[in-house]
C-alpha cells in the first residue's frame, strides 16, 4: 500500500512504502532531521518541517545527478546505503521533483495502511 502525504486542502502525494523509506534516508542523509525519535513513524510534517524535509530532499537529488552511470555489476556490488542515490535519479528523478514541490506548498499529514510502517 502507498503512503499517502495529505496537505490540508486535500492535495495528495503518493509514495511506495520502500519510496518513502529511501527518501527519508536521503532527507537524513542531506541534514534533515526528523522531529520524531523514527522519521519512519512521523504522521504530522508542519510548515517549517516540509520545508526542511523539501530542501534536503532537493539537494539529495541534486547529489544523485551528479553520480556517474553505474554498470549494473557495479550496483550490485554496492551496500544499500551506498546504493541509495541511484534511486533518484533516472526515470524516477521526475517523481521525487513532484514530492519537493509538494512539501514546499506546506504542511502535511501522513497516512499508512494501519499495520505497516
């Protein structure tokens, strides 16, 4: 199931669960830190919080644009952690803009299927 990033005015965003994980790492990874102990169990992103979050992201993406093309053996070699910026950029690169974009509009709630985290 997406999780789904809900502004108050009803604008949706939706992201996989291994999406929203990834990005959440990135966010971190770019200086965000998340105002819950696990970003992962975060329901409430306020104002100042998108913000941050968004710029984060943004830089994150900004990073991965920069990473040469990997081999594909050279991808498999790689760790999970070293791995993660080749998950933004490419195809996906346009989907991942949407979600600065959102989260650069203001708050957000964050919806999960009941159960999955």
């Amino acid at each position: 199931m997406p999780v789904e990033l809900i502004h108050p005015n009803g604008e949706e965003f939706h992201v996989s669960q291994a999406g929203w994980r990834a990005v959440l790492r990135l966010a971190r990874r770019h200086g965000w830190e998340p105002a819950a102990a696990r970003a992962e169990e975060m329901t409430h992103f306020g104002r100042e919080e998108a913000d941050d979050f968004a710029r984060a992201v943004d830089t994150g993406l900004a990073d991965a644009w920069t990473l040469p093309v990997p081999q594909p053996h050279e991808l498999e070699a790689m760790s999970d952690d070293e791995a993660l910026p080749y998950v933004f950029s490419g195809r996906s690169a346009a989907h991942w803009r949407d979600l600065v974009a959102f989260c650069r509009r203001g708050g957000f709630r964050v919806e999960r299927e009941r159960g999955e985290r």
